[in-house]
C-alpha cells in the first residue's frame, strides 16, 4: 500500500491527529511489536514472530506515524492481516495507549480494508475477544457483524478464558459497507 497522509479525526473529546500511513515489512518488526506489547502486555507478540508472520505471502502490515516525523521516529499505531483469496483476515490492530480515541485505529483498519479490497477480498473477518469493548465499538462502526463465537479462545495472560467473537465485513452487500 502506498504511503498517503491522513487526517484522523474522532475521540469523544473529538481530538485530532494528523497520522501518516505507511506499509511496514519484515524490517519493521522490532517497531510492530513494540506497539504490539504496549497494548497487549503479556500476551504481545515479539519481533520474530511478527516479521515470521510478515514472510507469509498474502500478509500485510501498516504502520500509523504522527505526521511531521520521520519515518520510523514516533509510530502511534500498527495492524496486521492476511489476503487468503477473497478472504482477508485482520491479524492484530494496537494503537499507542496514551493516542486513543483519535481516529487512529479507524484509519488503520480502513486503510488496510481498501487494500484488501482492491487486491479482491470480498469479506474480512477477525476475531475480538468479547470483553475489548472498545474494538468491538470500532469494527461494528466499521461494519462488523457477529457471525459466530469461539468460546475460551483467549486465556494468555487472563485469570480466566475468555470467549472470541467472530466478526465479518462483507463487500458489495448492497447494505453500503
Ligand atoms: C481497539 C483500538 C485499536 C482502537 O483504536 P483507536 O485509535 O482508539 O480507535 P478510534 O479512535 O479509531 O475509534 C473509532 C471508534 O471506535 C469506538 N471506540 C474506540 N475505542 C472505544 C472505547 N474505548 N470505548 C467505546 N468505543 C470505542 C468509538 O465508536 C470510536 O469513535 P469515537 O471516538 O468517535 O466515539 C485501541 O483501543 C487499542 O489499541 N486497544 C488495545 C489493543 C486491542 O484491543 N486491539 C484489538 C484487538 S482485536
């Protein structure tokens, strides 16, 4: 995906970040996995294993950079996914804890749809634990929709398992998504 600029606007106090995307690659994998832990804690992926995923062919990361820096300097964001046919799947999305709610994680996930698309995808889907209230806020803004359940799928790091849900975004549904 090219490298574009964009505006991200959002937040409930409607704070506005000027973020630049860019593709990330293997190259990128200790910066992807930074952003990884600091919203994931234990349960974050490391560098090996994300520039392992990043060699998968049909595998895409973007990077989200607040705009005015350099390239690498200050990355606020990240997301990951996989074109497996028509399918997309999205991997991982992070956004930098003290930059939420700006529009951000939005912009990413929107920006690697449209690639996805672009390249054929017909549907995307993810998985979100059922308690991430606030991702599952964003991809049913997003056109998410529940198609089914995982139970206990996530444990790492948790007292106690907590169930997945599966979401999907169907393109060209006629429902304007
Ligand atoms: C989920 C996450 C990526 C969202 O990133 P973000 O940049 O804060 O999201 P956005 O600012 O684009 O939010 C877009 C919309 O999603 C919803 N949303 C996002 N965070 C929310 C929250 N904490 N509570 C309720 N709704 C929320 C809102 O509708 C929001 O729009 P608004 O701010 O205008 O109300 C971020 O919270 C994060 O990194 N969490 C930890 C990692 C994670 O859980 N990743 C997803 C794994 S499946």
């Amino acid at each position: 995906m090219n490298e574009h600029s964009a505006t991200a606007a959002g937040g409930t106090a409607k704070v506005r970040e000027k973020v630049r995307l860019r593709a990330a690659r293997e190259a990128d994998a200790e910066v992807l996995a930074a952003l990884h832990r600091a919203a994931f804690g234990a349960a974050g992926w490391d560098a090996e294993s994300i520039a392992k995923m990043l060699s998968v062919p049909g595998t895409e990361a973007m990077l989200a950079l607040r705009a005015g820096e350099e390239a690498r300097s200050d990355p606020c964001g990240m997301v990951m996914g996989r074109l497996l046919g028509t399918d997309g799947e999205i991997l991982t999305l992070a956004v930098a804890p003290g930059l939420r709610r700006r529009g951000i994680g939005s912009r990413l996930l929107s920006a690697l749809m449209a690639g996805m698309a672009m390249q054929g995808a017909e549907r995307i889907i993810l998985e979100v634990a059922q308690d991430n209230a606030a991702a599952i806020a964003l991809y049913e803004r997003l056109r998410f929709q529940v198609m089914g359940k995982r139970p206990k799928y996530y444990a790492k790091g948790r007292k106690a398992p907590v169930d997945a849900l599966l979401m999907a975004h169907q393109f060209n549904c006629g429902c304007g998504g």
